[in-house]
C-alpha cells in the first residue's frame, strides 16, 4: 500500500509529521491510532488473501485496439478497471469538481446510495475536504441500522473509495506540484477529523484511493478563460518560492511535475503500512494526466519512470483523435472521458437522426434486457451512451447534476444494460460522432451493379413521381454508396446505347432506419 503520512501546509517544502492535526487529547489519539493500526494490518491480510482467489474480469477490451478481436463482454458485477494488482478502480464516477460547496454532502451521500464508489474532482475546486468528511461520515451508516436500512450494497466495496483529484496548471513545476499534493492530503485528512461520526475500534474505516493527475500540461493564453499572469500573481508567496512561474517555461514545466508525481508515488510505495500514523487510510493509489496532447504524451512515455495510470480527457478523443487515442490504448493507460453529456446529448437538436438512433437502440436493449429476465427502466438515450463507452473499456465521469440524472447513470443502472451487437456498437459511435459534430446522420445506401452495361439510378420523389438523378452511370462491376432516408424509393435503369431504349427498371425501397447500411444489387434477372 502506498500511505500518505498526515502533513501540515507549511510555506516550505513537503515536510510530514503525523498527528500534527490532533489536537488536544493526545492520549484518545494514541488508543485510537494503536487499535487502527492493528486493524489495518488485519484488513490487509485479508485484502491479501482475497486478492489471490479473485479474478478480475477488466470492462470490454481494454487492452485491444478498437474493432479487433471478438465482442467483450462486460461483467455486470463488477465493471471495473484493474489499476494495479490489488486494485480495482470503478468505471462509472461522479464528477463534483463545480459543484456548489452546499451540496456536495448531500449529492456523495446520495450518489455512494447508488453505489458510486468514484468522486471525480480538483485541487482548484477546493472541496476536497468535504469530499473527505462525507465519506468519513457515510462508511459508519452502513454498520448502524439507521438511515441505511434500505440500502442494497451487497456489491459495494464500501471500505474502498476512489477519489480523483488534480494538480492546477500554477502549481506545474517539482517543488509546486509537491506543494499541491501536499496541500490536497492535508484536505482529505482534516476532512476525515472533522467527520461529524467518529468510529470507534468496532466500526470499519475506509480506505481512500487517491489518483492524483496533472489537470493540465501549461496554461495556454489562446484559451479564452485562462488567465497565465492574473493567476500567476495571486499565488501565494510560498507557491512562488517554491518554483519560477510555470507559463514562461510552457514546454517544460510539466516534466518536473511528473517527476513530483512519480517521487511521492514511488516513496510512498516503499513504506510499510505498520509504519503508519494516521486516523483513517489515505492511500495514493496511481498518478496520471488530464488534458495532455499527443506529443506531450511521447515525450512522458519516453522519458518516465512510472507510466500513468489513468488519462482524463475530452469525449471527443475517443472518436476524433485516434492517434492520441491509439498511443493509449497502446500502453495500457486507462481512458476516463469527460463532457459526455453536453460534448453529445445536449446537441440533440443539431443532429435529430443521430438522436433517433440511441433512441432506437436504447428501446432494442430495452426488449434484450426483458427477454433476459432483468428489471429495468427505460434505457435512455444517455445509458446507451455510458454503456458503449464502459464496453469499449473507457471509463465515465459525469457531472453531478440532477438526482434522477445520477441515478440514471449510475453504475448499476449502466452495467444492467446488454452487451451491445457489433453493429449496434458501430451505430452508436456513428451516431456519436454525429451529436459531437452537429452533422446529422443518414442512410448509407450501396448500389452494386452485376449487369454487363452500366446502369442510372435516379430518386423518385414519392408525392410527385418525379424522378432525379443521383447516379447518371454506374459502370458494370462497380458499386457505388449514396446517403438517403427511410422509405426512399430508387429506380436503376439500363440504357441499351445500341438500341436506344431502357430494357430494364427495378425500385429499390430503403427499408433501414438512421445510422444503418443498405445494400441493393441489380442484376439481368430482374429485367422488366
């Protein structure tokens, strides 16, 4: 395990000294951190011993590359992707990161209801501790009886919650990055010692797995609302001394923050947990990137010691940018997309069809998931979303919005949905792709021509009659793909040049519904 020793925000560098946030009683302190520590000695062996008879099935293909290899399924039990040995991080999360800090209690009490076990968030936030203490103080309702009892959470890992949090572009450098981090477990400690419910030596502690990111490799001025130098001038004074500004040196930067990362990552995997002081565990459990583009990914895989676990970024990469997609996917670093929602969903009305096609398929998993015996809801839209990226093992951090929302995409709710088909899996990322770039979908519609002379295929309007010219020669042998419409009707003709008359005429009626493929062959045996 990897354990942060409890710290204090000092002006000066990364300096630890347990207890230094128990006040008063010392003796209480020391009772209760000798019992913890004998219990977390005793939840390791166990944890050991689980961890050698449990196999870990990873959510859809998250080693292969995208399209190879023969559908995966997705274990509905436990869609979770493997961090590292003993670990296993949830695939489905809340992001609380602009979350008014009113609500962040009640929204993580709600959502840990649902089984949430991922909290997404960020230094620059500042809710960190809140985080913490709402945790601190959910774990306990589960052994007293009380607000608990309708709960079902026979497949929480309740003693182990994973929190995401972020080092800000001002704090890029190694002697501000360990500063950040510092100050981000200062918070997540203090959140647990100002929990409302303290546990006594019975009741379970939880363990807090922390991902620590870079949430972004630079400050860049062509983006509207960063502020380099505002920013920069209202750090403290500590942060300042710590290290020069990190927007004059934007190439290099980052390369020191990593190297923070990875000292704290690997010298905190070095000590033993017996070694520990600490009112709950506080572990950081992997280091990873936010927002990182392609070649500053090449240079990090060159250059670093520990590869990153974990990738934040943009939905858009997934479909958009395949070749920072594939360098991921390449080295086993875990894709977490952000801006599901509004990146897809809330373009409904630019690209309607695209729209209708989750909506199709959501009311086909709908009839798959009857068929199998599963109690479910509607599966919206937004499921069919979340579940085609948790099957192609990317794994989704949604903004916490509304309860009904939250429920919605929660992990149980996504991993009751069916495994989707190859092609429905090809239509929703279609479909996807359309919603992201407000262009609409349609029919693709293929033509193959078996005849030994060339045909025209003209479209016939359906009101009128009239007909129009979509193809004015298709060669003999060769086939050729127009975009159309449901119910549209075409009518392949072939022009005998040596007799000057048409000698054949065949429809074709599109019978296929948006982001789907048809194809037609005309041939001398349907001649008229």
């Amino acid at each position: 395990k990897n354990i942060i020793p409890i710290v204090m925000r000092q002006p000066k560098p990364f300096v630890s000294y347990p207890l230094s946030l128990a006040r008063g009683n010392m003796s209480y302190y020391l009772i209760l951190l000798v019992s913890i520590t004998i219990m977390m000695t005793m939840m390791t062996l166990v944890e050991s011993s689980l961890s050698s008879s449990d196999t870990m099935t990873t959510a859809a293909g998250a080693q292969q590359g995208q399209g190879q290899g023969q559908d995966n399924e997705l274990d509905h039990n436990t869609a979770q992707h493997v961090i590292n040995a003993t670990t296993k991080l949830p695939m489905v999360g809340v992001g609380v990161g602009n979350l008014r800090r009113h609500l962040v209690d009640s929204v993580l009490m709600s959502s840990f209801d649902m089984g949430y076990l991922l909290v997404d968030t960020a230094r620059a936030s500042r809710n960190e501790a809140l985080i913490a203490k709402t945790i601190s103080e959910y774990i306990p309702l589960q052994e007293d009886g009380g607000a608990s009892n309708s709960r079902d959470n026979s497949n929480h890992e309740l003693n182990n919650i994973h929190v995401i949090t972020k080092v800000w572009y001002t704090h890029l450098g190694y002697e501000r990055t360990k500063i950040s981090v510092q100050e981000s477990m200062e918070e997540i400690v203090s959140g647990v010692l100002q929990s409302s419910r303290r546990m006594d030596e019975t009741e379970p502690s939880a363990v807090l797995r922390v991902h620590v990111l870079l949430h972004w490799p630079r400050c860049n001025d062509r983006i509207e609302w960063m502020r380099c130098q505002e920013e920069e001038d209202a750090l403290p004074q500590y942060v300042k001394d710590a290290g020069p500004p990190p927007h004059l040196d934007k190439e290099n930067a980052w390369k020191g923050s990593w190297r923070a990362l990875e000292d704290l990552y690997l010298e905190q995997q070095q000590k033993q947990p017996q070694q520990q002081t600490q009112p709950q565990q506080v572990v950081i459990e992997s280091v990873g990137v936010s927002n990182f583009e392609l070649q500053d990914m090449k240079t990090l895989l060159k250059e670093c010691r520990v590869k990153p676990s974990m990738y934040q970024g943009n939905v858009w990469i997934v479909l958009h940018n395949p070749n920072l997609y594939n360098v991921l996917r390449e080295n086993g670093i875990l894709f977490q997309a952000y801006n599901v929602m509004n990146g897809i969903l809330k373009r409904r009305n630019d690209a309607p069809n695209a729209f209708s096609v989750l909506t199709r398929i959501g009311k086909q998993l709908d009839t798959r998931a009857t068929m199998q015996g599963e109690e479910n809801n509607r599966i919206t839209e937004a499921m069919v979303v979340m579940a085609w990226l948790v099957q192609e093992g990317i794994s989704v951090v949604p903004r916490a919005s509304s309860y009904q929302h939250r429920l919605e995409n929660s992990p149980s709710s996504i991993a009751s949905v069916p495994s989707l088909t190859r092609e429905e899996k090809e239509q929703v990322r279609s479909a996807m792709s359309a919603l992201m770039r407000g262009e609409d979908v349609k029919i693709e519609a293929t033509f193959q021509n078996n005849l030994s002379t060339p045909v025209k295929i003209q479209w016939r309007n359906s009101q009128t009659g009239k007909e129009v010219a979509v193809m004015q020669s298709l060669e003999s042998g060769k086939m050729s793909t127009i975009q159309t419409h449901p119910g549209h009707v075409f009518v392949a003709y072939n022009d005998d040049k040596n007799q000057g008359n048409m000698i054949l005429r065949k429809e074709f009626k599109v019978t296929v519904n948006y982001g789907e493929r048809q194809y037609f062959t005309i041939d001398g045996d349907d001649e008229l």
